[in-house]
C-alpha cells in the first residue's frame, strides 16, 4: 500500500448495501473494536459506518486513495451520535512508527496488497502490546474468479497462508470461515456465471437469505468452511 494509490476496485458502492453482512462481521471483531483503532484502506465509509459505534476511544480511517478519502470524510461525518473518525489519506508511512494503536483492520485489504507480508510485518510495529490486527479476507484461491480479478484481488487466503504472515510474539485469537452458503454463489461463478460484478438483486438475495443461513451453519461447522476468512491475533511481546 503507497500513498495516493488510486483504487481500481468497483464493488465499494454495492458492498455498501450489504448491511446484514457487516452485523454478522460487527458480532465476531466487536469485543476488539476498543482503545485506538486504526481502519486500514477504508474505502468510502461503509464499513467505518457500520463498525463505529462510539465504543472506541479514537477511530482513524486510513485510505491511500486521495479522491476515497475525500469521499469517505463526508461519509463518516453522518453518523449521527458518534465522534467522527479522523482520515488520513495515505500508507502506514504516514503514520509515526510507534506503537500508537489497540487494534488495527484490514476489512476486504489485505487481498489488494502486493507485499502483504511486510504491510503486516510495519502494523505489527504500531500495535501496542495487547492489541490486535484483525483480517478479513476472500477465503480459498480455487473459488478465485472473475469478481477478484474486476476488483484487484491479487490472492485469496485460507489458514495457512495467513498464519505465515504474523511475525513471532503474537497469539493467534480467531481464525475462521465466514459464509459456508456463500460458498455455493461463488461456485456457481466460478463455473458458469462468471461475472466480474454481482448485480444488486444478486447481492440482495446473498445479504437478505444466505448470510442469515450462514451465521446458523457457520457455528455448526465452528468456522471450517466458508468463502471468507477472518483472523484476529493479539500482540504480547513487547518490542
């Protein structure tokens, strides 16, 4: 991630209508939404509107797009009862390599980064000990598809591939499937519709029936399967 990257994924305004998702994603990360919490690649808001809910003591959206950024600050002025975050247009060298921060969010980010390695090798430095980086990411490389290649997807991600990532000194707290019926959509692209967009009815219908079947199976399955993965891991060296 460079400063002032322009951002050629298009799925930011339709995601955004995924509001029954962003709760199920909101039940499992909000016991680490605390303290500082600093949202890597925040896109144009709908996540931070959906996450930030004034239990964190300082929210900061970063995002390297400038025109985003421009975008996102007016987004996240409208949620009303709730301190705005700050935005930073720009990369991690923006920021002071200190450790300033009690949980750091890649949401749907991590898969756009070349050097994902050493982008979580710099968070790591800026987490204070006890904190968290929390990820989300497209699950699996066989359900790789047209929809990743549209929005720049440069991998998908499944438990051993992320595990690698984290460098010594951290405690692994979540790592989990999310979405099990979600799975079959993404197939059926995969092998037949092969769209690089879903359509808005298309996301309706995964947002509205499939994530609600998903939160029941997911928990039976205890997060074994599923078309996105999410990781949470606490930092407790000190250095």
């Amino acid at each position: 991630m460079v400063g002032e990257v322009p951002y050629v994924g298009r799925e930011l305004e339709l995601f955004a209508l995924a509001t029954n998702w962003k709760r199920y994603v909101k039940a499992q990360i909000a016991k680490y939404l605390t303290g500082d919490v600093l949202e890597i690649g925040a896109g144009i808001g709908g996540t931070t509107l959906a996450l930030h809910d004034g239990t964190a003591r300082r929210w900061i959206c970063l995002e390297p797009d400038v025109r985003q950024a421009k975008r996102l600050r007016g987004t996240v002025v409208k949620n009303p009862g709730v301190c705005a975050p700050a935005v930073i247009a720009g990369s991690l060298r923006a920021l002071a390599d200190r450790p300033a921060f009690d949980c750091m969010l890649y949401l749907d980010v991590l898969e756009h980064i070349q050097d994902d390695r050493r982008q979580i090798q710099e968070a790591a430095r800026l987490v204070r000990r006890g904190g968290h980086i929390v990820i989300l990411s497209p699950a699996h490389q066989w359900l790789f598809n047209e929809f990743d290649k549209s929005v720049g997807h440069l991998r998908r991600y499944d438990k051993r591939n992320l595990r690698s990532l984290m460098p010594s000194g951290w405690i692994e707290r979540k790592l989990a499937y999310l979405d099990s019926v979600g799975v079959l959509l993404l197939l059926a692209n995969v092998v037949a519709l092969r769209q690089a967009l879903p359509s808005r009815l298309q996301l309706s219908l995964w947002d509205r029936l499939c994530v609600q079947l998903s939160r029941v199976i997911d928990r039976l399955l205890m997060g074994s399967f599923g078309k996105s993965i999410l990781a949470v891991w606490e930092k407790r060296e000190s250095k």
